[in-house]
C-alpha cells in the first residue's frame, strides 16, 4: 500500500530540474531544481506507520497527483481522490534529448469510462514542471483536480490571480479549524475566522494545530490562473499555473498539525496543498454532478462532462523563482514572448523561460 519503492520510480531531467514519478499510485514523489526538493512529503511516507492510512494515497501522501474523481467519493464505489491517484499507470513513451525530458503514461483502470493519460515534461534552461492530463470519452460528470503540497512557514505569502469569492462548505476537516465553515467572503484577506474576527488567507497562518479547507473562484472571464508562494525561509518563489476556463477553482488545504489520528499524529504540520480543479470544493461528486452546490452557485462548472468522443485537455505547470532582494508578495504573473514574469508591488520582479504556446489562453 502507497505505492512502489524508489526503485520503481520513474526518473526524467533536463537541465536544472528532475522529476521522479511513482507509477503503482501516479504520483509525482519528487520535483528538485538545482538538488533542492519542491514538494511536501507526509512524515509516514515510506514507515511502517503508513499501513494505518485509509488508502494509498494517503499512504504515499506526496508531491503532485491527478485527483478523479475528486475527494471522497458519494456517487462512485472509487477510493478517495479515484483510481487516477491509487492505482498504476503505465509508461506508453519517453523521450530525452539536449532539450527536453517527456515522460507520457495511461492509467489502467477507466475512470466512469473514460481513458485518462497524463505527460510530465521538464525544459533545459528552466525550472518549470509541466503537466497535461487527457481525460477521453467515458460518461457522466467528473470533478478533477491536480493536488501539489508544499512547506510552508508562518507568515509565507500566499497570493493568487483575482478571485470572485473564497468559501468554505459543510462540516471542517478536523475539529481544530481556524476558519468559519459555511462561510464566504469577496476578499480573501478577510475570511470568517472559527473564533470570530477574521483570517488573512494571503499569509500562512502561525495559529498551529489546525487543518483548514477552503475554496477559491477565479474572478468572471479569467484565462490565467496563477497561486504564488513566497517562501522566506526556503529562499524561492513558486508559481503554479492553470488554465482559468478548464480549472476555475483552487482549493487550499491547510494542513498544519490539526489532525490526531494515525498517521497523522498531530504532526502533519506547516503544509498547503494548491489543488486546481473543476470541482464542487469539498461537498463531493455528487454534489458536483447534481450541482446547487456552494461553489456552482458562484457560477462556474464543478465537473467535466464526459461522453464518446470528446476528449478534455488539463494543462498545468509549476515553476520555481529566484525572487531578487526584498521581493514582496506577488501582485501580477504575466506569460509573454516565453517567458514567465511575476511582480510585486513595488515593480521588482522574478522570471523565467517558459514554454510558448503551453497554454491555450
């Protein structure tokens, strides 16, 4: 359960930036630019202890995978976040050369029908990890999203693409929460808080011994979706990229010590996962596919619709930037001429290259 050992990984690199991807369970265990590692790895990964998780998912819980359905499911006899993040995928094609690594995968199982293959491409001279799942033919409404968790210290920036509303919906994740749930506010730097008063949700909170769950609507006719993490102590500044009109929300779950049972033990502590989707936020594949709920009263999809013949596209990247001295907050991400600029307030700004024409915007 949770996956293989490393020495079933699957390894790509390009220049700067290696990869290393589980296929027993799809996800992508490891994203390192210049040695250093991106993503969040649960403590119990790779323990004795990762027996006590509910699926394999949680009992690899890592890096970046493919959530769908989406959540625990209510309307599928599937494992939470579906077959796509808990069972195996397998290689279809590779390919390195002086300027690229391209690694593609099928998954085994089908998804309510539906053939789902998923690319992961690293670039020479950048630090960016692209993605694109193919989610073909199949039947009915599926609610997806891309699950990347990260470390993060009290007080890190979190910033993102304008927003039409932040909510949370139904009961929280845990019973130590610091924020209102239901609740809803038009800027997040003022959200409900549990106790009363509010929450900036642009700072990751040095509250502790909390787990949080909230949903973000990108803002009417957005193209762009961006989520910007400074992180002070980790010296860097990651952007993850979406396609707005595919993926119209952008679930943060705060995981910061708020969950006692095993694994988790009080210490799954100082992570956010940045998860992009097409989904109902936590209220389920039903409510997804029935909508009424909180997030399609907001007026956006909560499910890809599937049928015979229609295929979708999910592009998705993550890039990693050397903010220069005294970079603020990020107030602006813009995709130009290949390349990547996000800029602060006061006019400084980190870039990199970036792949043209990536995105369909």
């Amino acid at each position: 359960m949770g996956g293989a050992g490393q020495e079933g990984w699957l390894r790509i690199a390009a220049g700067a930036s290696e990869v290393a991807l589980d296929p027993a369970i799809g996800n992508i265990r490891r994203f390192r630019v210049r040695g250093r590692e991106i993503f969040h790895t649960a403590h119990w990964v790779g323990t004795p202890a990762a027996e006590q998780a509910d699926s394999a998912v949680d009992a690899g819980l890592a890096g970046d995978f493919l959530a769908a359905p989406f959540g625990s499911s209510d309307l599928l006899d599937d494992p939470p976040h579906g077959w796509s993040a808990n069972s195996p995928w397998h290689v279809t094609s590779r390919a390195q050369d002086a300027g690229s690594a391209v690694l593609c995968l099928t998954l085994g199982a089908r998804v309510m029908g539906a053939r789902v293959t998923k690319e992961v491409r690293l670039r020479s001279g950048e630090s960016v990890l692209y993605q694109c799942h193919g989610i073909a033919d199949g039947a009915g409404v599926l609610p997806v999203a891309h699950h990347p968790m990260f470390r993060l210290a009290p007080g890190d920036a979190i910033t993102f693409s304008p927003k039409r509303a932040a909510l949370t919906a139904g009961p929280p994740l845990a019973a130590r929460h610091g924020l209102a749930y239901p609740a809803r506010t038009a800027d997040p730097r003022v959200f409900p808080a549990a106790a009363g008063g509010t929450r900036d949700l642009t700072r990751y909170p040095d509250a502790g011994r909390e787990e949080d769950f909230v949903t973000l609507v990108e803002a009417e006719g957005a193209r762009l979706g961006w989520t910007a993490l400074l992180r002070r102590q980790a010296g860097d500044l990651l952007v993850i990229l979406k396609e707005a009109r595919i993926l119209p929300v952008t679930m943060l779950w705060i995981s910061d010590g708020g969950r006692d049972h095993a694994p988790w033990d009080g210490r799954h502590a100082g992570v956010l996962a940045v998860e992009d989707g097409v989904t109902a936020g936590a209220q389920g594949h039903r409510a997804a596919a029935e909508g009424g709920s909180a997030v399609a009263r907001e007026g956006v999809a909560t499910g890809l619709v599937l049928a015979e013949g229609r295929q979708h596209r999910i592009r998705h990247a993550i890039a990693v930037l050397d903010p220069p001295e005294g970079f603020g907050p990020v107030t602006e991400v813009v995709l130009a001429s290949g390349r990547l600029v996000a800029a602060d307030a006061a006019g400084r700004s980190a870039a990199t290259a970036f792949a043209p024409g990536f995105f369909a915007i």
